[in-house]
C-alpha cells in the first residue's frame, strides 16, 4: 500500500520523459523572442536609459511625460478615429459583399478571389501603390497626400478599406454559409420578405462572424504601422506654440516607432511607457473580445 | 401570374447584382494594374499620367526592370534572397516545434504546460511596439541578427498564435489512436512523428499559410533586428527606397513593386482554397 | 501460452487530476461521464475507481468483462493494456510481473471501440504498422497482412484509406490490425458497440469463429450481456468497480450471486418479487403473494448447508421460467398491460402483486387455451416451479442465498 499514487494515463508518463524534445526549442526561442522582452520592457519603462545596460530607476515619471505628450495625445485621438471609422466601413461593405456573394450569382469564386487578393500584399507596398495612386489624382490640383491632414486620413481609410474588406469578407461568407438553409425557407414560408429575412433571421445568427470582425476591425486600426508609415509617414506636421512638432497623420504605433529611434535617444524611458499603455491598450480590446466571446459560448 | 413577376424581378435584382459586384471588381484590381502601367512608364509620366497608358512618348520598356535590380544602393536579388530565406525557415521552424509543444501541452496535464499555454494566449494580444525594442537589443547580443537566425526569433514572437491552433485541433482528435499507437509499438515522439503530424496535416497548412503571409510581408521586426546596411528584405527594400523620395526612380520603383507582387499573386492563385481555408481558421480562433 | 493473473489490481484516480479535468486542459476519459455519475467512492487518495480485482485467466481463454458503464471495465482492461498506471496489485502476463512495462513490451495488441485507426495510413499500412515498428522483414509482414486480411474478409479494401470504408470494414480492418502481430493477449474494449445491430451480430459470429483460429488469450469488455453470454468462456461482471461473480455462461445464468447479476444476465430481465423465506426445521419453502412455493430439493439442501434462517426476502424468477396455468396448477394472478409480439414468443406484461411482471409464451401457445389472455385487461394464471425461484437477501447486497 505505500507504493506512489499513479498518475493515472501513463502514456502521459512516458510522453514526459521527452519534454526536453517537445518544449525545449519552443520555450528558449519563446522566453529571447517574448518572454525576456517583454520583462524587460516593462521594466525599463520605470527606468531612464539610452541602452538597456544603463538604465537607472525613475519611478512613472516616463508615464507622465508619455500621457502629457501632445503627440501622443494627438496620435491617440488620430488613431482612434481612423479605427472607429475604418471599422464602419469595412465591415458594412464587408458584409454587403459577403451576403450578395452568397446569393449564387455566377463568378461568385472570381469574386471572391479578387476582393481577397489585397491581403496578401504587405503594408509597406501597399502604401507605396496607394501614395502613387493619390498623389497621381491629387497632382491634378497642385497637391499631395504629404501637405494635408484630411488627405491622409481619408487616404490611408481607403487603403484599409481595400486590404481589409476582402479578409472580413471571407469570414462573413464562412458565417453565411453556417445558417441553415432550412431557417431561411422557413422565414420565407412564415411570410417574411427579404429584408425581413436578413435583419430578423441571417443577422442574428451571423451575431458570431460579425463579433469576431468588428474586433478584429478594431485591433487592426489600432495596430496599424506598416502601411501609415509608408503612405503618408505622418505628414504633414504641425509646428506646436512651443516649438514642438505634431506628425498629423500619425498613429500610435507610429508615433512610438519615432519616439524610440527619431527624436533624442533621452526620450526612450518615454517611448517605452508609451509602449507599455499602448500594449494596455491592445490587450484590453483582445481581452474584452475573448470575455464577449466566451459569454456568447455560454449563453449558446 | 405573381409569381413569374416575382422570379422575373428576383432575375432581375440577380443581373444587377452582378453588373455592381463586377464593376467594384475593376475597381478593386485597379490598383494593380497601376502598377503594372507604370512599370514600364518613364519615371516623370508616372506622377503627371498616372492613370494613362504608356505611350509612345512614356514607354519606357524593360528598362525600368533593369535598373529596378541595383536600385536604391542595393541589389534587389538579395532582397528577394533574404526574404525567401527568412520565410522559408521561419514557417519551418514554427510548423515543426510548436506543433510539438502543442502536442504535449495538449496530452500532458501540468502546471509548467498551463502556464506555457496561457503565456502563448497572453502573447497574442501584445502588440510588437510593446517589445521592439528590448526585443532588437536580445537579438543583437544573441547574434539573432542575420537572416540564417532571425527565423528563432520569429519562432519565439509567432509561437503564440500557431501554439494555440495546433492545441486547438490536437485536442480534437482522440487520444485512442495515439494509444493504439503505444499499443503497436510506438514510443512518444515516434507516436507525435509518424501518427500524429501526418494527421495534423491541415493545420500544418493553415498554420504555414498564416506564417508565410506574416513573415514575408513584415517590415518592423527584420529592420529593426537585422543589419540593414547588410540585409534587407524586399519590405525593408522598398521602404528604404521611399526614403529617398522625390530623387527616386518612380517608374523603376513601380517595376520593383511589380516584381515583388508576382509571387505574391501567383502563391495566391496557386493555393487560394487553403488560403482562405487558412485565413478564417486563423481570424475565428484569434 | 499466455496466463493473465490480476492480483489485488488497484486504481485511483488522483484528485488533482480529476479536478483539472474539468479545466482548459482536460482529456477525455474513456467513460469519463459516466464514472462520474456513477456512485464511485472518493477516499483520501482520489476517487477509486476499482478497488481490489482479483483473476486468473488462463491461456487461450475467452473472458468477458461486463457491467453497466463506469463499473471499472475498462478501466481493468486498460491497466492490463498498460494505458492506464496501476495504482496497487500486481499485473501477470505469463508469469512475468507487468506493472512497469510499456504497451509495446506486453505483448498485447488491443481493438477499440472508436477503431483508433491511422486516418492517414492506407489498410494495408495500417495492418503493417505494428509489424514494421517490430523491425519485420517485409517480405513476412506482406505474408501476415495478406493472411489476417483474407481471414477478415479485407483483402479488397486494402489500398483504401479508413475514411473509405464503412464501419463494419473498419471494425475489421482494427481487428485485422490487432491480430496480425499474433500477440500473446489480445483485448477488445467495446468493439461491436458503434455498429448497428444486425451487423453487430454477424461480427460477433466472427469473433467466435477468429477466436479457434488463433493462438491469443483474450479479454472482452461490453457492456451488452449477450455479447458476454455468447462470446465468453468466462464472464466477469463488475459494478462499481467490484467483480461481482465469475462464471461460465450458464453459472452466471442458472445461479447468479446476487440481486445485480440476476437483474443484469438475461432479456427481458429477472422478475422480482416480495416474499417471505419460512424454515420448518430443514424444510424450507417461500411465501409470495398467497401463494406458497416449495424449493426443489438441491436449493432446499444449498439452504440448509449454510444454515439460512425464516426472513424476509427477494424472490426472481426468469420470464421465460414462467408458464401459464389455470385453476389448481395456477400459483398466482395478474392483469395484462401490455403484450409485446416477438416474432417466435409474445412477451405479456402483467401487473401483479403490484409490480410489473413479464411473462413469455411461446406463440405456438396463442392457439392454444391461453389465447384471450394477451389482451390488455385480461386475467391471467401463471405458475412457476421451484427448481428456478431464486432467493435473495434483504440486505443492500442482496445475496444469493444459496451461495
């Protein structure tokens, strides 16, 4: 009777004798490629330092400097509006696009594929075509994208719609194609017309997809780097009253990107603040996503 | 009587559907096929005719394609050669361990797994600027700096979300093939090698095609780890070209943008059911 | 040659384990829900899953391990397979102590009730497998797997993945993959239980005849008790993780050890009743309703060996021990609820003494004097004889108190 309590599958024992195998490469690149970073990283963002080696404690005062940072400040509201906005968009459209591809109209799958196609080009070269294409138009007029706010805004929206629409697109189509058809016919038995049909019936079981992309939307706008660095790269900047500068079509990303490595390098123990309220910032969106999502899983 | 009226207009709605879904279409390859004209414009056209077609005038032929490979104080070539490298072995480390972390965090119930687990949930919602730069120091004095290393940090920063969708399927299949497996003669990584990978074969696809998208497109990571002046990848490339702006070549830069879309296009064209397989697994589980 | 002996055999389930179960991390148990529900005990250790089990098996016999589901079945079979720790006990395989020895080294080969087969292994890869893991040559693999395909009946699907075949190919093809190692033990959980019903009893009429073919012990759990009634040499049947009698099929049928095995052995099941056990000095006899009951001399004898007093007790008599009768033959009287057509016999539901009692008669008799007597609210004589009464004790056991 003394003998040790077994664990019970002992195929499970087996399987730990080679846990150096299975885990070992994956926890090592995890810990230099996160784990130690991101320790690290919220360290130095209580520290003053130039390289990691010389940092030395100061309390929030990165945080401070970070949050009375007009920049910032600006580049908050800038991103903001850029997601929320973005997010309208390309999800109405998104929608609109999935539900007339579900009708079975003929060259549904060309469709598809074009409206799709956009995502599998990279940021960085999706606003070098997009900068041609306005500054193509926008010379007509004497302009650029680079010498107005309103130009870049809008711009980089379009851009977004164009990369994302065709992502959220196939994620709609997914959700379409799970309604039953049977429902449908019901609904259409029961006397409900087409619009009746849509709002009543297919819109409250696609309620999943269209959570999934609206945060999904969300997050995008506001992790959005590549592609505003190189459409307009913040242009055009504002010269503040006291000397300062504001890049007007700068988002949060970006505004940390050149707080590191283009201003002063004093300014990193500032820059990794704002990266920590930043990463807040993500994370909450993700984490209220996932607390949405887990509610609905239990309500279902 | 009503009822032909109501097919003949449901016909109807159908025709102009499709003439509005046609027209944002072109509408939607525009862009490309920018790009494509002005690949072969003189570079002055491109900025004032952006839209026309070349003419006899702004036809600038091939020429802008051979120029494009030295351009920007840097050869091309080795950007497409850097960028392959880093993709290739970046996808293949990752398929290959997280897959066989995800296996035994699946199939082995403890702490140290829990805590993996959760840690790789937890790294999908932090975004990169979080750990950019502490994450390029590590990697400098990791030497994780060239392209024949900087696949172990991507297989560190983008365990995460492959981690999670591995766990995902293998806890869907059931654990009494891998014991008949243990009962045939198996031991614990030929079980995972010869019965369990082959089974995870269309995760491995979707996982590859997420990973593929994300390592060949990325311009942060790889400019802010490698040596730039030594490696860059065609992201890198043509951002560095935008630097130079209004001195740049814009019809050579266009014919670079073409080149580097073509693979793009054609990989997408050639496995484009996995593709969009991939990509809703991906968005549904993240 | 190849004895099995479980000596003491033990398993816990640790708490932490079970607890954790229920987390992000759990894995499914074979039975788990129902282990669950069932009224395990749950000690200091963990929740015992089976306490003390105790057999001999011997070379190339046919056992059966049969209980409703969460009695432990399994869980035995799997810590014969070495896919589930022992706790305590000791595991013989031929006299060699298995406690710790991997799957792989017991010798055993082992058919699942999901197949468990390689999805992405053609047939005949799948029959391969465990014969290339041993380092055969492949001239003698290609030998065995012609050999058990052709004895399965499989030999036309071989180059077809398990995706392509029905379930009872694929039934075959695991069973195939079971026996071509020729192993020492061969254990099958469940095996028939995802087929329908007709193709359920053609396999098992396969099973029987593999079974002269081949040299393996073997070790059967279901918990259908006619798979283990035709099937076993030998049937165990557990309930909550305890071995409640042993027996050849007609043992376990003529003289159940207690009030679960005679409930469980046997369709439609065991008829029982309220009655009451007089002792006359060593002349015994059984009191149900108004009626009396005399026990034939053998049970008076069994009785009277281990000294059974007067006492309150269960009576069961089989539905098929029943007879009608009429006037002085009758013993007792019901009123039928229902009468179910069998084809060859009817099954008549009686209600009687309060209780539900069935009844079969052969059709033959429909013809006969009993024919008004299948219709609902008709009155009904019956009788039984006192060779086929069985008596239970009152106690939470219910004893056989011939044993």
């Amino acid at each position: 009777m003394s003998k040790k309590i077994g664990r019970g599958n002992s195929q499970t024992q087996a399987t730990r004798r080679w846990a150096w195998l299975f885990l070992g490469p994956v926890v090592a690149a995890f810990t230099i490629g996160f784990v130690w970073p991101f320790i690290q990283g919220i360290c130095l963002s209580f520290c003053k330092f130039r390289i990691t080696s010389d940092a030395t404690f100061v309390g929030i005062s990165n945080y401070q400097a970070a949050l009375a940072d007009p920049s910032f400040q600006h580049s908050f509201w800038y991103t903001a509006a850029t997601a929320v906005v973005s997010l309208v968009l390309i999800n109405v459209f998104a929608f609109a696009v999935a539900y007339a591809l579900t009708q079975g109209i003929r060259g549904s799958n060309l469709y598809r594929t074009v409206f799709f196609m956009p995502n599998l080009i990279g940021g960085i070269v999706l606003g070098y075509i997009w900068s041609m294409i306005f500054d193509g138009i926008l010379s007509h007029y004497d302009t650029s994208i680079l010498l107005e706010t309103k130009y870049g805004f809008w711009g980089l929206i379009i851009l977004m719609c164009w990369q994302q629409i065709g992502y959220m697109m196939i994620i709609y189509i997914a959700g379409l194609q799970a309604v039953p058809e049977d429902m449908i016919e019901a609904a259409k038995i029961d006397g409900a017309t087409k619009w009746q049909t849509l709002f009543r019936v297919i819109i409250p079981n696609v309620m999943p997809s269209i959570t999934i992309c609206t945060f999904l939307s969300l997050t995008n706008g506001f992790k959005l780097f590549d592609q505003n660095l190189a459409l307009t790269g913040g242009l055009p900047y504002l010269i503040q009253p006291d000397g300062s500068t504001i890049n007007t079509t700068e988002m949060l990303a970006l505004n940390i990107y050149n707080t590191f490595y283009n201003s002063s390098t004093a300014a990193r123990g500032t820059a990794q603040a704002k990266a920590v309220i930043f990463f807040v910032l993500v994370a909450g969106l993700g984490l209220a996503q996932l607390a949405y999502t887990r509610k609905r899983e239990v309500q279902q | 009587m009503d009822k032909q009226q109501t097919l003949a207009a449901e016909r109807r709605n159908k025709a102009i559907l499709s003439v509005v879904l046609a027209a944002i279409c072109i509408l939607w390859v525009l862009p490309v096929v920018a790009v494509v004209i002005n690949s072969f414009k003189l570079n002055t056209f491109v900025k004032t005719d952006t839209f026309a077609l070349p003419t006899s005038e702004s036809w600038a032929g091939m020429a802008n394609f051979v120029k494009g490979m030295t351009f920007g104080n840097y050869p091309f070539k080795s950007s497409v050669l850097y960028s392959v490298v880093i993709t290739v072995l970046s996808t293949g480390l990752i398929l290959v361990f997280c897959s066989m972390a995800a296996w035994y965090i699946a199939r082995v119930d403890s702490l140290f797994c829990k805590a993996i687990y959760f840690l790789c949930v937890f790294s999908m919602v932090v975004p990169f600027q979080m750990v950019m730069f502490t994450l390029s120091k590590t990697a400098d004095v990791l030497k994780l700096n060239t392209p024949w290393t900087i696949p172990i940090v991507y297989l560190g920063f983008g365990a995460g979300l492959a981690i999670f969708m591995f766990v995902g399927f293998v806890k869907s299949i059931p654990l009494e093939i891998e014991e008949a497996a243990a009962i045939d003669g198996c031991g614990p990584v030929r079980t995972f090698f010869s019965v369990v990978l082959p089974m995870l074969k269309p995760t491995l696809i979707s996982v590859g095609i997420l990973e593929i998208m994300w390592v060949w497109n990325d311009y942060l990571l790889p400019v802010l780890v490698l040596d730039i002046n030594k490696y860059r990848t065609i992201p890198i490339h043509i951002q560095y070209l935008k630097g130079s702006y209004g001195t740049v070549d814009l019809g050579a830069t266009m014919a670079l943008i073409l080149l580097s879309i073509i693979p793009v296009i054609i990989f997408y064209l050639a496995c484009q059911k996995h593709i969009i397989k991939g990509v809703a697994a991906g968005a549904v589980k993240g | 040659m190849a004895e099995v002996s479980l000596r003491h055999i033990k398993k816990v389930y640790p708490n932490s384990e079970r607890t954790s179960k229920k987390g992000l991390f759990g894995r499914k148990k074979a039975d788990d829900g129902a282990r669950k529900a069932s009224s395990l005990r749950i000690t200091d250790e963990g929740v015992l899953a089976v306490p003390d089990f105790n057999l001999d098996i011997a070379d190339r016999e046919f056992v059966v391990f049969v209980g409703p589901s969460g009695c432990g079945k399994s869980t035995t079979l799997r810590m014969v397979a070495g896919l589930e720790e022992i706790t305590d006990g000791e595991l013989y395989i031929d006299g060699q102590l298995m406690n710790d020895v991997a799957p792989k080294d017991r010798d055993i080969a082992m058919v699942f009730q999901s197949y468990a087969l390689y999805p992405h292994m053609t047939v005949r890869d799948n029959l391969a497998f465990p014969l290339k893991l041993r380092k055969m040559d492949k001239q003698a693999i290609d030998a065995r797997v012609n050999e058990a395909a052709e004895t399965l009946g499989i030999t036309e699907f071989l180059d077809r993945k398990p995706k392509a075949l029905s379930g009872g190919q694929r039934q075959r093809v695991a069973i195939g993959r079971a026996i071509v190692r020729e192993p020492k033990v061969l254990l099958m959980d469940e095996p028939l239980s995802n087929l329908d019903a007709k193709l359920r009893n053609q396999m098992r009429a396969e099973i029987i005849k593999l079974r002269q073919r081949i040299n393996s012990t073997f070790i059967y759990v279901t918990h259908d008790q006619t798979e283990a009634m035709t099937l076993g040499d030998r049937i165990v049947i557990m309930k909550d993780g305890e071995v409640q009698q042993v027996g050849t099929p007609q043992e376990v049928f003529e003289h159940p050890s207690n009030l679960f095995v005679a409930g469980f052995i046997g369709v439609p099941q065991m008829n029982f009743f309220d009655a009451e056990l007089v002792r006359d000095r060593d002349a015994y006899s059984v009191r149900v309703g108004d009626a009396v009951v005399v026990p034939s001399a053998e049970k008076q004898a069994r009785l009277a060996a281990h000294d059974v007093t007067s006492q309150p007790i269960t009576l069961g008599i089989r539905p098929e021990h029943i007879s009608l009768a009429s006037g002085d033959a009758a013993t007792l009287v019901g009123t039928v609820d229902v009468s179910e057509m069998m084809g060859s016999s009817v099954h008549v539901h009686l209600d009687s003494l309060g209780q539900d009692v069935i009844v079969i008669v052969p059709t033959t008799e429909i013809e006969g004097p009993y024919q008004d007597h299948f219709f609902a609210g008709a009155k009904v004589e019956y009788t039984f004889a006192g060779n086929v009464i069985h008596m239970f004790s009152k106690d939470e056991q219910g004893t056989n108190l011939e044993f």
